[in-house]
C-alpha cells in the first residue's frame, strides 16, 4: 500500500541534500560542541549551586579572572594595533622579502605553544637576551603580568593580520585618491574613510585574538610564573584544581568562564552586525532592502513619509488616481532608467562669467 | 578654466607612460584622451588631477602653475571608472563629504550644506534615492552619486577616468549622451579618458588620440575621422585597411591586386606625398581606405573571394581574401602595417574587410563565396 505523501517542491540548491547536510551538521555540533559543554554545566551540580559559586567567588579565582580577563582584552587591543600596523604594510608596501613577512605571521599559529613559551621566557628573563638590557630599566616581563602579556600578543596577532589583510586589499587606493581629490587631508582619510570600512573587520580580529589570549595556557605557563592571585591566569587554577580532584570546583569555573566569554564574544559580535545594521537602518527610513520594482513600487515614496500600509493600493480606485499613477511613472523612470536628462543647474555651479 | 599641460613626462621604472606630451583644452570643453590601454591616458589625467606627480613638465590652470600643488588644493572633480563610492556611507553622506571635511571658516552650515546635497541629487537626477547605500545602486546610478560628489565642491575642471567602462552598453550610451548635455548646462572645463572610440566621437568637442605615451593627434571628431594624421589614428577610429600601391612603368602608383576609382587616380597623381615616394624610388605606398570606401561587384574571374559576411546592422560586413595572382602575396602581406592588437589571430592570407549595405549586397548578389572585384573609392596617404 502507498501512502500518499505529501510532495515538497525542491530547489536545486548547490549542496545535495537538504536533509543529510543539516543532519551532519547537528550531528557534528551536538557531539563536538553540546555535549561536553553540557556535561561541563552538569558537573557543578554535583556540589550544588552554592558551593560552585563559592568556588567562583574566592580571592584566588577573583583575582585569576581578572588577569586572564584584562590581560586578554589588554592583549587584543595591543594586536588590534600591531595587527593594523602589520597588514597595512603587508597590503600596501612593496619591500623585498615582503613573502617571508607575511609567512612568518602564521608561524605563531603552528608553533606549539609551550615552545613558544619557553623561548619567550628565555629571552625575558632578567639574564636573557632581551632580559638582561630591560632589568636595569626597572622593567621586569619574565614571571610578571607583563609576561602574560607578551606570550598573549604573540599569540593573538596572526587572528588579526588575517583578518584585515583581505579587507584592506579589498579597500584599495581608490576611495583614499576620491577623499584626497575632495580636499580630505590624510588623517580625515583615515578616519572618515578607511577606518569606517575596515571597522568589522577590526573587531572581528579584536574577537578572535580576545578568545585566543583568553584560553592560552601553554605558553603562558611557562613565562608567568604561576603566582596565585598575581600571575595565575583560569586555566591554570583549573589545572590546578583538576590536579587537587576538585572536579567539581574546577567545571564550576570553567563554567563561569565559559559564560562571561561568551557575553563578550556575543557582544563583540553584535557590535560588528550594528555597525552595518546601523547603516543600512537609515536606508531603510527611505527604501526597502529590496532591489525588486514591483515590491519597491508597493512601498510607497522613497521619502520615508508613507508607511507601506498607506500607500500600498489596496483598490483600484487608489491605482486609479492620477498622482499615483504619476507617481508610479516617475518611480518607473528612476528606478529603470538610467538616461536621466539634466535639470536646472544648481546656482553654486553655474560659471560665473559666459564662455567666451 | 583653461587647463595646460607642457611638456609633461612620466615614467614608470623603466616604462614611459607619459612621454612628453603638451596640450591644452580651453575653457567649458569636452576633451576626451582616446587611445588602447597602456597609451598612457589615464596617467595624464592622474598628472593633470595630480594623483601622480610628474618627472618633468608643468600643469598650469589658468595660468596658475599646480605642478607641485598637491591634488587636495587643485580643486579638481575626479571620477573613476570603479565609482570609489564610501561603501559605509548614505548617497547623502557620500555627497556630502567634499563639504563636511572642509575646514570651520570655510565649511558651508549644516543647512547649507543639505541644500547643495539636494540640488545635486536633484541635478543627477536621483532625488529620491539619497538615504540608499551604495551597494542599493545600480552601475550608472553609482556613477552619477560620484559625479555629484565630485561636483559637491564646486571643481575648477572636471576629470572622468573611463567614467562608463564598467557599465552595460545602453547604459552607457545613454549616460553618455546625458553627460554631454550636463556639461553643456555646466560650462565647466571637462577631460575624459576613453578607450572607445564611439563614446569620444559622441561625448567630446575635441579628441586626443594617444598612442605609446605621446599624442599622436588632436582634432574635433570630424577632423580626426576624415583627416587622421597617422595611420594609428586612421585605424584606431574606425575599420580601415592599408592598400600596397606599387610603382607602375607608366609612371603611376597603382594597386596590382585591384582596381583605383577615378577620385583616388586623380589623388595620387596630384599627390606630393605620393610624388615624393616616387622621386625617392619607394617601392611601395601605403593607401589608407576605409572598410565602407571599396565598390565590389560580383565577378565569376574576380581576384577576390568572399569569405566571411557578418551583419552588423544596417550594413553587412564581407571580409574578401586574394585568390588571384599568389606569387606576390607573401612580401606583401609582410608589409602590412602591424595590427592594432598584437594578440588578435593574423589573417593567413591577404584579406580586407569591406562594408556594404544590405541593399547594396543583395542587389550585387553577393554572399559567402562569391567572386568579386574590388574597387577603391577613396583613400588617404600619410606622410612618412
């Protein structure tokens, strides 16, 4: 017997099968992502809410969260600036060995971490190579928050290099010798023009090296020098507390940061989608998104001052009227055509003496 | 404004893109640059805007020497062919940046300023469309936002780099034919770079040709269509092919491989040029004809064979090979003047374009394969 099914139209769409793609994907994020995040959210229960938050709320964990945190944010703002710096002259300056640079930039992304910490902390410390010409300064890296700091940016720079360089490629000189032919100096340039269309990308290179410097432990470890409440980042004391079998406890922070990580990184997010969002919004005041006549014809003006409910024909008399149909023809002309016939010169243009 | 260039040179390492090139366009005209990519337009435009400094010569405007005036004071309006629209700003805002950067004392209120951003989109014709982004346009639409951009600042000459490359055909036409009333309303002294002839012809009241970093001609178009003086010019604006005339024992240059009409006999034999090539034992004189001045008629022992017919509107073009005499064909067809592209396939034997009407080619019973004689109507000789 056959059951009649109901028949779904299908789209051609590029990746074969709707079904099996969405499958995978769930798939993929429930065992990667959901279920140890989720046994990690369990795992606290074990000593109750009271007691996670305890564990959350002692100076030693206090003070770790606000390395970590303020350290990683200090650190991204830092690699927000070197990363600029970098792959504005990656994109834009021609030099020999520009290929070796730019190699070089990933290298911090496949260098395993406590190599990198070693070899950072052997260059800081007070009888290392860069050490040794900083300890009568008075600047103390090695062992410090500054430490922290350094092995942070190195690691959090590439995020940033790459995140701009295809953007700033993208951005071109045009758009600087437009401002620049309009009177623009090359800080309003800046500023005004080549900040503004790069911003996402900034932020989101921001994101990226904020997350990284936040779970860095290997390279960390080793230039810190692990002083509980001074240079003691959260993963760490969570080491620590896994070592002590405190499971429990160390879910229980682990927890916390999982949480405030992912506020900021949301927010971080948001920011960046505003940021268009915020610019599309006033286009929206005067038309809709959309690029088709018919559904931009039911709109309304342009000028934002009919709603769609008010100006949509909801008969045909209103489809009738002269002034819509006049509307609707001007509308037509604009948006189709692209032989517009020159109109009254604006005054501020007109020469000023006849031509000879 | 009068704009003068003298002597202006520009090299890129080892590349000359400006080689030494004077000109001037006098004040409220249409100059369009026309010439193949690489000839080195766009860089005498970017020297005169002065996005590019030069290696030696001067700019003046009006008598006033910019050379080394940077492009922020010069006060030109400069259009690209890509637009280069603000991507993070509204048409308005767009419009309105030549005016918001300006300095306090010279910066026009914030009413004044959304007067002017109105009059213009009102001018470019997009009145409504001033809260829309960039990427809500189409092509021409953004070019006219970067026009009224570019005029937002009250320009002293206008420079539009390939202004319509990158649009659609009839886009482009009609823009084409809007801006040359624009500037007709404006007055203001205007210089297009333009690698299509057409739109040169069309749009400019005087058309540079420009070829290898110098300028070859400059003339109106209708100057410059009858009268080139370079057989780069003759065939950069418009089909046309190099006729090999021979020194004959009567004493006349003729064609051994088709017949002369009585107007270009009659040329030949008052031409000086064609008299000097004579006195100085040439062996040879290059007739410059165009593809719609050659007669050709069907004729079963015709020298000529049609090979290829395409409509091109109105008119057929036949593309008519040598089938006579093969003997001479080989150091002739060495001699021809190089093709214009150096990537386009060369014609393996002796051919000619030639353009008749469709009326023209029925009539004559002409068509693929058909045996034809050719006869010149007219022609041109270039000095060597």
């Amino acid at each position: 017997m056959k059951i009649p099914l109901p028949r779904i139209k299908r789209q051609h769409r590029v990746i074969p099968g709707f079904g099996l793609a969405m499958g995978i994907t769930l798939l993929w994020l429930g065992l990667i992502v959901i279920i140890p995040l989720a046994l990690l959210v369990i795992k606290p229960w074990e000593i109750g809410w009271q007691q996670s938050f305890a564990a959350i709320m002692t100076p030693r964990s206090l003070a770790a969260f606000k390395v970590s945190f303020g350290l990683a944010m200090l650190a991204a703002v830092i690699n927000v600036f070197l990363g600029l710096l970098l792959a504005w002259v990656l994109v834009r300056i021609d030099m020999p060995g520009k290929k070796i640079i730019d190699a070089c930039v990933d290298l911090p992304f496949a260098l395993p971490t406590a190599v990198a910490g070693i070899a950072l902390t052997a260059l800081l410390v007070p009888q290392g190579w860069v050490g040794q010409f900083l300890t009568p300064l008075g600047i103390k890296i090695a062992y410090s928050q500054s430490g922290i700091l350094v092995a942070m940016v190195f690691i959090g720079l590439p995020f940033v290099v790459r995140s701009l360089q295809p953007v700033l490629e993208e951005l071109g000189r045009m758009e600087e010798e437009v401002a620049a032919s309009l009177g623009a100096t090359a800080s309003q340039t800046f500023w005004r023009v080549s900040l503004p269309t790069i911003f996402p990308a900034i932020i989101t290179g921001f994101g990226l090296a904020f997350a990284r410097g936040l779970s860095e432990y290997g390279s960390i470890i080793f230039i810190a020098g692990n002083i509980p409440g001074r240079t003691e980042i959260v993963p760490l004391l969570i080491a620590v507390k896994l070592q002590q079998f405190d499971m429990a406890g160390a879910a229980a922070i682990g927890v916390a940061m999982l949480l405030l990580s992912f506020v900021i990184l949301y927010a971080i997010n948001q920011l960046n989608r505003n940021w268009w969002r915020s610019a599309a919004r006033e286009s929206k005041s005067g038309v809709s998104e959309s690029h088709d006549l018919t559904s931009f014809l039911l709109v309304g003006s342009g000028d934002g001052q009919h709603s769609p409910a008010e100006s949509a024909p909801q008969s045909s008399d209103t489809m009738a009227t002269p002034a819509y149909q006049q509307r609707l023809a001007e509308r037509q002309r604009e948006m189709t055509s692209d032989s517009p016939t020159p109109r009254k010169v604006p005054r501020f243009l007109r020469q000023k003496e006849p031509r000879p | 404004m009068t704009i003068t260039v003298e002597n202006l040179s520009r090299n890129f390492r080892n590349f000359k893109a400006v080689d030494n090139v004077s000109l001037t366009a006098e004040k409220g005209e249409l100059l369009a640059l026309l010439g193949p990519s690489g000839s080195g337009k766009t860089t005498l435009l970017r020297l005169i805007a002065g996005l590019e400094q030069p290696d030696s010569g001067s700019v003046i405007f009006e008598g006033e020497d910019v050379t080394r005036l940077d492009v922020r004071h010069r006060q030109v309006g400069f259009v690209f062919q890509h637009y280069g629209l603000f991507r993070h700003m509204t048409v308005t805002e767009n419009i309105a940046f030549g005016l918001r950067i300006k300095n306090r004392r010279e910066r026009p209120s914030k009413s004044q300023i959304s007067e002017r951003v109105q009059e213009l989109l009102h001018l470019v014709q997009l009145d409504r469309l001033g809260q829309r982004h960039p990427d809500q346009l189409s092509g021409g639409q953004k070019q006219r936002v970067a026009l009224a951009r570019a005029l937002a600042v009250e320009p002293r000459i206008l420079l539009l780099d390939e202004p319509f490359g990158a649009l659609d055909a009839g886009v482009r036409k009609d823009l084409r034919r809007w801006l040359r009333r624009l500037h007709d309303d404006l007055q203001l002294t205007t210089i297009v770079v333009t690698h299509d002839q057409d739109e040169a012809m069309e749009l400019a009241d005087r058309v540079v040709v420009m070829n290898r970093a110098k300028i070859i001609q400059a003339a109106t178009p209708a100057k410059i269509y009858d009268q080139p003086n370079d057989p780069f010019v003759f065939r950069f604006l418009g089909a046309g092919s190099a006729v090999p005339l021979l020194f004959n024992t009567l004493g006349h240059w003729r064609s051994p491989k088709m017949a002369l009409g009585g107007e270009v006999m009659a040329m030949l034999d008052r031409s000086e040029r064609a008299r000097q090539a004579a006195e100085a034992g040439d062996q040879q004189l290059d007739l410059f004809v165009r593809s719609h001045q050659f007669e050709m008629m069907a004729d079963s022992k015709g020298d000529w064979r049609i090979r290829f017919a395409a409509l091109t509107g109105r008119s057929i073009r036949f593309e008519v090979q040598y089938i006579g005499n093969i003997g001479n064909i080989g150091s002739i067809a060495s001699q021809e003047p190089p093709s214009l592209n150096p990537g386009a396939p060369t014609p393996d034997a002796l051919t000619y374009e030639v353009d008749l009407s469709r009326e023209e080619a029925e009539e004559n019973g002409l068509s693929l394969g058909t045996r034809v004689t050719l006869t010149v109507k007219s022609g041109l000789l270039f000095p060597r």
